[in-house]
C-alpha cells in the first residue's frame, strides 16, 4: 500500500480508500459481510474509511461504527452530510441548524465522538458559505470533527469557499471529494488544477465509472453488474454516450491485456497517477471485490501506458458529460438563465 499526505493537514492516508456506500440495503450487505470487508482492508494497509449519513439512511453509517469498534485510533474517518434524509424540509442542506443537529446523529451511529474528515455532500446553493464554514468551525473547535471538507463542489465553488473563510477569518475545507475515472476526465480541467493551487486533498469517488471499468462490461456480453439493475439507461449501449464508453472500454481492455494489467488495476492506477489525486476510494459490496482491487494498491502505471490511455480517453473529457454531478442549477432549471 501506498500513502500520501491529505493535503496540507499532515495526516498520512492509504492511496486506496474503503468507501462503506454499498454497506446495508444499497449494496445488500449485511454487517457480518461488512465487517469481514472492513477487516480485509485494513490487513491490507487501508487507514481511510468513507461513508455518508444518507447512505441506506443511516445504515452504512451503523455498520461503520460496529465494525471498527475497538480500533476507532487508527483509521481516519470520514462522513457526510446535506443530502436530504427524509421528507422534512430542513433535514438537508448545509445550514448550521442541520449540520449541528446531523453530525451528532453521524456521531452516534457510527459509535464516536468525532469523525476526522467531515464533507459537504453536495453544494447547497440556498446557503451562504460564510453560514456553512462558520458551523463547521465551530464543530471543529468543539472537538466533534478534526477537518472538513467538500464532495462535487464545481471549482468556483471551490474557490469561492476558499476566499469566505479568508474575509470572515473561519477555517477552510481541506479535502473535496469528486467523480474521477478513465471514462470520466472533466475534473482535470478545472477543479483538479484548484484543489492543486489551494493544497486540498482529494478523494476521489468512481474511479471504476459505476462498474463500467470493472471488466464486467464488454462487447458482445449482457450487462449484469449491480448498477445495472436499477440504472438501465446508464447501461443502454443504444444511447450514443454508452456507445463511446463500450467502445473505449474494449480499446482500454487491449491495452490492459498487453500491459498485463487487470481493468480495475489499469483504472485505479490511472486515478492514483494524478499529482493532485491523495487517493481513490473503491466502494466493494464483497470480499471477492475488495481483493480484486485491492490487487491494484502497488500499480504504478507507466508513462507509455498513460500516453495510451490519453490517446484513447482525452484528457479533460467526460464521455457521459450529462451525468455530471458538479453542474451549476442554471444548467438544469431554465428560469435561473432568464430575466
């Protein structure tokens, strides 16, 4: 196992990181299956572990906590918040009512009394940043939260953020945490080059695309990966963007081949590549998962295939650009452009 340092804060983290999202009902996984995972990942050198509140609402949360009972010190752990947890209005969000109330919901399911890295799930544009930064400050002075940082912030938001904490003298987000793979390259244009020019850590979620860089998915075979299930339109290869991603898929599944490389090695080895990326979080539903990409942690990919992959996937391009998670809100509803 690799480690990096998160950036500026000192802590030093595996370059694998043990996302918890397909823990309970999302991933189907039961807490004996989870902790078996939990288990495996740390005899393999992985000290990060990132979950969120909403994930099954609440569940992976719960079994995080039974499952690294007793060794709460040597992992850096990490949670989320502001995705809607329920029907109640004022139950999302990153207002200070919400946070302060969710982190001490957080911290109870997980069974601590503090999380290390606490993020912004999803930029919450109904409120102010001064609002945001000033609870997590004060979160953080309490005791409750070690640093804090942010998940699919757009980079102006990303900057942004970094100039409220200046003018209003309150601690800044350290880490962000965004969608990054292969097939997925859009970050590299503007949000990865800010988080380099701000020292942020980053984290970054899908580096196998959803499953499509997995090996599961090749020409001529049925889609059966989880994903697959209940995002169909994801996997439809009639839809053009799936097209590009199929037939991109089988030009990276030859280069991997005649670099005697598994997909999932070629895929984590080309996020872990990046200079700005600390680590890469793999998100297994099974032991079988975590090992097969767990064999990917000393990869260390080479300038040739690199180039190659260029060649195959431009850098900067994102070949499903419609499901971006980062896009403004005057890109989606039509009365946010019009006066």
């Amino acid at each position: 196992m690799q480690y990096r340092t998160l950036g500026r804060t000192g802590v030093q983290v595996s370059s694998l990181a043990l996302g918890a999202m397909n823990f309970g009902r999302i991933g189907r996984t039961t807490q004996d299956e989870a902790t078996a995972i939990v288990d495996a990942a740390l005899e393999a050198g992985i000290n990060l572990i990132d979950t969120a509140d909403m994930y099954s609402a609440g569940e992976s949360e719960e079994m995080v906590g039974k499952a690294i009972a007793g060794r709460r010190d040597d992992i850096v752990l990490a949670t989320k918040a502001s995705m809607p947890m329920g029907d109640e209005r004022n139950h999302r969000g990153s207002s200070r009512r919400w946070l302060v109330t969710e982190l001490d919901n957080s911290l109870r399911r997980l069974g601590v009394d503090h999380v290390d890295v606490y993020q912004i799930h999803r930029w919450d544009p109904s409120t102010s940043d001064e609002e945001t930064l000033s609870a997590l400050t004060d979160l953080q002075r309490a005791g409750k939260i070690r640093y804090f940082g942010s998940s699919t912030f757009p980079a102006y938001r990303i900057v942004q953020a970094q100039w409220a904490a200046r003018e209003y003298h309150l601690s800044r987000y350290v880490t962000e945490q965004p969608s990054y793979s292969i097939l997925q390259r859009g970050i590299e244009t503007h949000v990865l080059p800010v988080t380099e020019q701000y020292g942020l850590g980053v984290l970054v979620w899908s580096p196998l695309a959803a499953g499509w860089l997995s090996g599961a998915v090749r020409e001529g075979q049925e889609i059966t990966t989880s994903r697959s299930a209940f995002m169909p339109q994801r996997f439809d290869t009639a839809i053009p963007s799936n097209r590009a991603r199929l037939d991109a898929v089988e030009q990276l599944a030859k280069l991997a081949d005649e670099a005697g490389l598994t997909m999932i090695q070629l895929a984590l080895g080309f996020v872990t590549a990046h200079p700005a990326v600390t680590s890469a979080l793999i998100g297994p539903r099974t032991l079988d998962h975590l090992h097969s990409q767990l064999a990917a942690a000393h990869i260390v990919l080479s300038a040739d295939v690199l180039d190659a992959i260029d060649a195959i996937v431009a850098p900067g391009t994102d070949l499903a650009a419609h499901e971006k998670h980062d896009t403004p809100p005057s890109l989606l509803d039509p009365s946010l452009r019009r006066r």
